[in-house]
C-alpha cells in the first residue's frame, strides 16, 4: 500500500516536465469525475489533488507517485 498524505502536506512528483512541487489541497476517498475521467478511489487507495507551488496547476495523483518534502 503507497504511503498515506494528508491535506496540507507539502509533496514532490514527477511530471513529464520534470520533478514538480506542491501542496495537497484534497484528499479523495470515493471515485470522483476529473477532467473528463472517473478516477478510482478508494480509502485504502485515495486519490490527492495537488496545487503546483509554481503554476497554481491543480494535478490528482495516487500516493505511489508522491513523496514528502
């Protein structure tokens, strides 16, 4: 099981530009439409919607993809 983050928690990923940085604003535990797309979730397997510390991009990953800084 991918580690557990909670909102406010400061995470680094990786995107296809690179090693980006942001903080959790929401944590999802049931499937939510995003982008055009179900995203599965679960409590188990929550989904994070991430703020870009540089863009203000809203990004929604697993916790697999994630790190703490």
């Amino acid at each position: 099981m991918a580690e557990q983050f909670d909102v406010g928690d400061p995470v680094r990923w990786n995107s296809e530009a690179g090693h980006v940085e942001g903080v959790i604003v929401k944590k999802h535990t049931h499937d939510v439409e995003y982008k055009g797309h179900t995203r599965h979730c679960s409590k188990d397997d929550p989904q994070y919607e991430i703020k870009s510390d540089r863009t203000g991009h809203i990004a929604l990953h697993k916790g697999g993809a994630l790190t703490k800084r």
